[in-house]
C-alpha cells in the first residue's frame, strides 16, 4: 500500500478549468465513497478549495490508484481522463506527504502565508472520518499535517510574508477605486469566506452589509462585525447604494446577473462599482467586466497576477527568510513521519522474529525435560532463564537494527529481508494485532479551531 497525491490546482490549470470542479457537500460525499469503492483506492480524503481539487490516497498500485482518481476527478469536471491529463499533478509516497504538509502551511496558496486553507483541510479531514474513507494509513498523515500547518504559522513569520485571499483582492479593488473607509460594501454570502470578507472590511472601517440565502446567518454575521443585513431579494437596491460588492457563496450558478449590476449602475452619475467575486464556480456573469464604471477582481485575476509578478503578494522584509523557514519545517516534518512510518512497518517482523524464537526456546525446553526427566526444578529454571536470555542477546542487535535501517531514507526493504533470512512467515494475526491497529483522533486537531 502507498499513499497517493493527485489534483488539480491553480499552479497548473486555470480558473475556468477549476470552476467546472466546483463541489457541494454531496459531491463531496459522494466522491469519497467512489474513490474507495474503486479497484485500487483504500483510503481518501478530498480536498476542495477555491483554487484546487486534490485527492490523497492510499492505494494498492501506484498506476491503477492514478486511474482511478482521474477517473473521478475527470467525472466531477465533466471531461475525459485524457482531457484533463494535461493539468492534473500526481505526488507519490513521501513527495505526496510533503505536497500536503506545503498545501496545509499555505506555500502552494494562490497568496503564499493565507492560513484558510488550513481550516479547508480541517473539514476535508472531519469529513473522509465521518464518512469512513480513513484509516490507519491516512489518519497520521492528515493529523500530523494540521500540526504542521499549525506549527508554520506559529512558529515562523509566514503570515507577514502573506496575506489572505481576502485581503489581496480587496487591495486590488482600492487600487482601483481609492480606500474602503467609510465605503458602502456589500457582501453576498455568509459563510466562511463570507465572514473573513465582512471581518477584514470592517476593520478597514467599511460599512458593511451582509446578504445570504439564510437570513439568519447574514444576520448573526451583520450583528457580529457591527454592520447589518438584507434579504438577498433586496440585492438590486442594497447593490445601487454600494460602492463595493463581494460575492463568495456556495452556489453552483451565477448569483448577480450583468442585467442587475447594470440596473444598479444607473443614477450613479458614473460613482465606480467594484466587484471582488471570490466564488468557485464565479457568482458573478462574466458580462459585467464589460459594463462601464465598474472594476472587477476575481479570481482569474489574482491568478493572473500571481504569474505575471510571483513576489507581489508576497511582498515583505522577512517574507524570504520565513518562507524558506517554513519549507524547512515541512521537509523536517516529512522525514519524521516517514521514520514513523517505516517504524511501524517493520514492527509485524519484528514480532513475528521474537514469537519464533520464543516457540524455538519453549519446544528445546520441552525436548530437554523429556531427555533429562530427573533435572531439579532449580537447575530446570535456571536452565530456562539462561536460554531465553541467550536468545534476547543475539536478537537484540538485528532487531534494533533493523527499526533504525528501515526509519533511514532509502528504498531497501530491510523487513523483506529480515524475514527472507530467519524464514518468518507473518501470519494474519500478527498483522492485524501489530500492524493495523486502530489509529486515536487527536481532539485538539478538530476543537473548534478557526478556519
């Protein structure tokens, strides 16, 4: 079994690709369950964000694990195997723990240091154990990655280095429309994304207002930043009056119309609209762009920029030095967890190497109380005592060995070998009782953290 990496994000595919992969909660679901009712797929989790879709796996061969991903990744986009090939990024064993430990600190973000991904790879992770699609293989990487990802931006100064989704793309529409303070903005979508929008404006002294689909939320949201609500059907006037609009929600479809935004725009006596669309798939018709007065960042756009000038999110004194700190913890991290890995792999042989050697000692013992039936009872321990002590001593070397060997990198099966040489034949209840024991959720991964 290894495990498997494989995915589409903003680092090889564009906006409009990733769009098509847009997942509800349901999708979600019900890719998890395809990904391990396939032929090769044993464990998954799904992580789906606003720039990437990425599977990690654990599968019985690497080739057929890679198909049977495509497969359903191919299927969610609408696309064949073959059309979808060009964009899709694969990562095996420890580059694929690394991939994910680099993902969950916010160094393969679109604005390297954002720390959102990180509570997406929560939830991704809650949802696979509630779903049943982890397990033993998989459960240590994804805790031990939310630890990294913690660790990175407590322990170094990445988040100086960047910023957030959020506040990147409201500083590109003050470029174009001058400072949000004292700003009408109005933002659609209550969620999480909704929430870090709707926090950062009004700690930019913006005034806001919040509309969702759940009017409750848009109202505990509203009365939580010191803003207020409306009615999502109320959205052609609260969008006449704003000078920004945020889209960020959940929906499979357009949410504003280029017919409502231009509505909008009449009697403004030529006052700018931005507007900042962080949805996947995009809430705003494309048409708008087009519409005099108004400036549009969105996605597409940050990815644009992020190529053309890669530093400028990025842009600080230190943000070098804590970005290479932060890749230094993550290789660190990497190696550990394969040590512990490889560790719990040999241990079966090892056991299964200490079992025969006992049956070998106990079986001598017998023969020699049946040759020497008058030995004493002392003589007859003491007998005992010294064999398995003999034995300890000569196994003892080759057993601690081989845990440190098989924790060293290197591609040597030292269990293979350890078991060739002594003829040990691991037997299913060894393995389940040494090798596949159930994995402890750590609690404090998944308390509450803010995402």
């Amino acid at each position: 079994m290894s495990l498997l990496a494989v995915g589409v994000s903003h680092q090889t595919a564009p906006v409009a690709l990733l769009e098509q992969f847009a997942m509800g909660a349901d999708d979600r679901v019900k890719a998890l369950h395809e990904l391990v009712g396939s032929d090769h797929v044993s464990e998954a989790l799904v992580l789906a964000t606003c720039n990437r879709i990425e599977v990690f796996a654990e599968v019985e061969k690497f080739h057929g694990g890679v198909t049977d991903v495509s497969r359903v990744l191919a299927r969610q986009a609408g696309a064949t195997v073959e059309e979808l090939s060009p964009y899709v990024t694969v990562h095996y064993e420890d580059q694929a723990v690394a991939h994910l430990f680099t993902v969950a600190a916010g160094l393969d973000s679109m604005v390297v240091g954002e720390t959102q991904v990180l509570g997406q790879l929560r939830a991704a992770y809650a949802l696979a154990r509630e779903e049943g699609t982890v397990g033993r293989a998989l459960h240590p990487v994804a805790q031990r990655a939310l630890r990294v990802g913690k660790r990175v931006h407590t322990e170094t100064g990445i988040d100086r280095a960047g910023a957030s989704l959020v506040s990147v793309a409201l500083d590109r529409a003050e470029e174009r429309i001058g400072s949000l303070q004292g700003r009408s903005v109005l933002v659609v979508g209550a969620g999480s994304m909704g929430a870090l929008a709707a926090t950062t404006l009004a700690r930019r002294g913006a005034a806001v207002v919040v509309s969702s689909r759940t009017e409750a939320s848009a109202h505990r949201l509203a009365e939580s930043i010191g803003g207020r609500s409306a009615a999502l059907a109320d959205l052609p006037t609260e969008l006449a009056a704003a000078d920004v609009l945020v889209t960020c929600t959940g929906a499979t479809g357009l949410v504003v119309g280029t017919d409502v935004v231009a509505a909008a725009l009449a009697g403004r006596n030529g006052r700018p609209l931005a507007v900042v669309d962080l949805a996947l798939p995009r809430d705003v018709d494309p048409g708008v762009a087009a519409l005099p007065g108004v400036h549009v960042v969105d996605l597409a756009l940050l990815q644009g920029e992020r190529a053309a000038t890669p530093g400028r999110p990025t842009a600080g004194p230190v943000a070098a030095d804590d970005i290479a700190a932060a890749h230094a913890m993550v290789e660190t991290e990497t190696a550990l967890l394969r040590a512990e890995r490889q560790a719990a792999e040999v241990a079966p042989t090892v056991s299964a190497l200490r079992s025969q050697a006992a049956e070998v000692v106990d079986a001598e013992l017998l023969r020699l109380s049946t040759r020497l039936p008058d030995l004493d009872a002392r003589a007859r321990s003491e007998i005992a005592r010294t064999v398995r002590r003999v034995v300890d001593k000569l196994l003892h070397e080759p057993t601690v060995r081989v845990k440190e060997l098989a924790a060293a990198p290197g591609d040597t099966d030292y269990a293979g070998a350890l078991r060739a040489l002594f003829g040990l034949g691991i037997d299913a209840q060894v393995e389940d009782g040494a090798l596949a024991e159930a994995v402890t959720v750590d609690p404090a991964l998944h308390a509450g953290e803010a995402s």
